[in-house]
C-alpha cells in the first residue's frame, strides 16, 4: 500500500506512528483534535488524561481534564488561543487555558434537558466560535439544534429542530464558522453539511458526503473545508465501495477537491480509517485525523476480535506542489 494519499495539490504523505507518550500512556478513542497558532496539537480523547498535548514533531508537551471531562466528543480553540471542550456525557461546553485552566462552563454539568426539547444541552457534540466571537454550539445527540451565545456565555437564539427538511437536523454532528460569519453544520445522519447565516438563516447545503462527522475550517477567507467521513456501519452496505470511511477535502462551495481514502476504506492499514470523528490542520497544511476506532470497530467487523491496540490518531504530511 503507497503511503501517498489524496490528489493534485492535496497530496500528503503518511506519517507512521506519529505522536510519542509516555510510557505506559495508551491512546483510546480520539474524539477530537485542535492546532493552535503555535502549531501545538491538541488531542481530545476517552481515556486517562483526557487533553494530551504534542508539538508539530509529535513529542508529548503536557496532559491536563482528568477531574474535569466525562466523554470526550468536540474541540475548538479560538481566537484568544482558548480552548472549547464538548463533553455530550456531561452536557457542557468548557472553556479552558492551554494550560487546563478553567474559564467557564456553558450548561450545567451532569444535567441533560429532555429529549428532542430543543432546550440547551442533550448530549451536545461540539463548538465553534465566529469572527467576532460568538459561541456556536451544536446539540447533538439528544437534540436537532443549534445554540449561539455571546463570549460571555449568554444565550442569544437557537434554531433547528428534528427532521431532513431545510433548516432540520438529524443529528448535528460538528459545526464550524468561516471569516464571513457563515456557519457549516455537519448534520450527520441526513448526509450533509447545512449552511447558515450567523442567525440561523438556511443559505445551502452539500450532499456530497456520507455521514459526515468530523469537520475543519481553517481561518482566512475562502477556506476549505476538511471533513472526516464515518462510512456505513450498517450490515446491508458495510464495505460497500465509493461511501468511507474517509476524509474528504471540499472548497467552501461544497465543490469535492480530493479524498484521502483507500480500498477497502475501513482498516488499519496505512492511510485506512475506523472511526475519523475530528480533525484539524496545521499552519503547513498537515492534516491530524483523530478516530473513535474502539467505538467503531464491532460494527465494521461484527464478531471479529481487535487488535490489542487500535490507532486512534494519524498524522497525513501535505507534500509541496
């Protein structure tokens, strides 16, 4: 298997192996992973020291969240270089230094709203921030809606509610804002990315894509957007070729501009993925893929056993043109 993926100017080579822990330290599913304006990576995942922080090269910085994160589900980090961590268990948003520190809480630790009520949060999934630094938060698992609250943390409006018509989610998986104030919902089981203006106004959406979960907007006008794609799961179309799992690479119209994917796409090969639930790039175009393998593996591969190990992060070098 060539260890070069994608196509034309979004070609990348396969870093094997990336990030080193210390010892003892395992990496467990990978919900999540941001890129600060140092190019510092931070991996957001379900085990033991829940943010593990590497540099550029992959050598592990510091570790923080143990007493803070349940479930580890979203990361943003924003202008201010703060962070924003999703817990769907916990029902919260948390905002927090580099260093782990904690600035704030949106929702209330531990509390669920009911179900499908719209009210913030059931089980919310992730959070990005606007230019002006509004805080959009998806909701989620337990909810088809978007909440959008001020820097500080106070509610302005929600919008959405169950369903697959304009404007209606089925599950609201990732959100991202753009330098314009659009914003980029990956409404997953509906297989598409919605877009709004920064009050909730439909303005189009994408269907190019299958179950997608993960999703990156670096900053700059005209970005493009990174999506990682979890494939089906279910028995009737598992492996079912042309639908993921897979990370795709899309121009802010929603135009396909290359996909890292393979044959079979479901694996451990390199290059392969399980579960690509979150993603970031770096000020070089790097791409860090974070996977929910552990999560993703008894429905890929009913009844077979896993590996003792599953990778959970991959690292995919953009090659100069």
């Amino acid at each position: 298997m060539s260890n070069v993926v994608g196509s034309g100017a979004m070609t990348y080579r396969i870093v094997e192996g990336w990030g080193t822990l210390p010892d003892g330290w395992e990496l467990y599913d990978v919900a999540a992973v941001g890129v600060d304006s140092n190019d510092q990576v931070y991996v957001f995942h379900r085990g033991r020291h829940p943010v593990i922080v590497f540099d550029r090269a992959g050598n592990f910085l510091r570790a923080w969240g143990d007493d803070l994160f349940r479930h580890a589900h979203g990361i943003h980090i924003g202008h201010d270089g703060a962070l924003y961590l999703t817990d769907d268990f916990d029902h919260t948003v948390r905002k927090c230094t580099p260093e782990g520190k904690l600035l704030m809480t949106i929702g209330v630790p531990g509390e669920p709203s009911m179900f499908m009520s719209g009210v913030p949060f059931n089980r919310c999934t992730h959070t990005a921030l606007s230019p002006r630094g509004d805080i959009y938060v998806a909701d989620g698992y337990g909810n088809g809606r978007i909440h959008k609250y001020s820097p500080d943390g106070k509610r302005i409006l929600s919008w959405g509610e169950p369903g697959s018509s304009k404007g209606q989610f089925n599950l609201p998986h990732n959100i991202s804002c753009d330098e314009d104030g659009w914003v980029y919902v990956a409404d997953r089981e509906n297989h598409r990315i919605q877009v709004f203006d920064g009050d909730g106004r439909f303005e189009t959406q994408w269907h190019n894509l299958h179950r997608p979960c993960g999703m990156y907007m670096p900053p700059g006008k005209c970005p493009l957007c990174y999506v990682g794609e979890t494939g089906p799961y279910y028995s009737f179309n598992r492996g079912a070729p042309n639908l993921g799992p897979r990370v795709s690479i899309l121009s802010n119209k929603g135009e396909l501009l290359a996909r890292i994917t393979t044959t079979p796409a479901a694996g451990t090969g390199p290059g392969q993925f399980l579960g690509p639930h979150g993603l970031a790039v770096d000020s070089r175009g790097d791409i860090y893929v974070g996977e929910v393998s552990y999560t993703a593996w008894p429905s890929l591969f009913p009844g077979v056993e896993p590996p003792p190990r599953l990778r959970c992060l991959q690292k995919f070098e953009k090659i100069a043109a």
